[in-house]
C-alpha cells in the first residue's frame, strides 16, 4: 500500500529522486520505526533538503 502511495508521489511529481552523489553533509536528525530522516546540502539547487 505504502509503495502505490510513493509511485504516484513520483508521478505526481512530489517526491523527487536525488542521487546520492548530489548530496553533500548529510545529516541523521531523526530515526524511528519506519527508517530514518536526514538533512543534506543539494548541490545542483545549492538548497538544504530533507533526505529519506
């Protein structure tokens, strides 16, 4: 259920994928029972993004 959620995130064009190697500091600032949610600095927007 969760993944039909996300695949139409990824449609929709709510959720966008970023490779890793676009990312720079990143940062855990949360985890819990469903995985962890970090920071990172997005250097291609120079913008601080939220990272699943």
């Amino acid at each position: 259920m969760a993944e039909l959620h996300l695949e139409g995130a990824f449609r929709q064009k709510l959720i966008k994928f970023i490779p890793y190697t676009e990312l720079e500091n990143l940062t855990r600032i949360e985890g819990g029972y469903s995985g962890s949610i970090h920071t990172a600095y997005w250097q291609k927007l120079r913008k601080t993004v939220a990272v699943k």
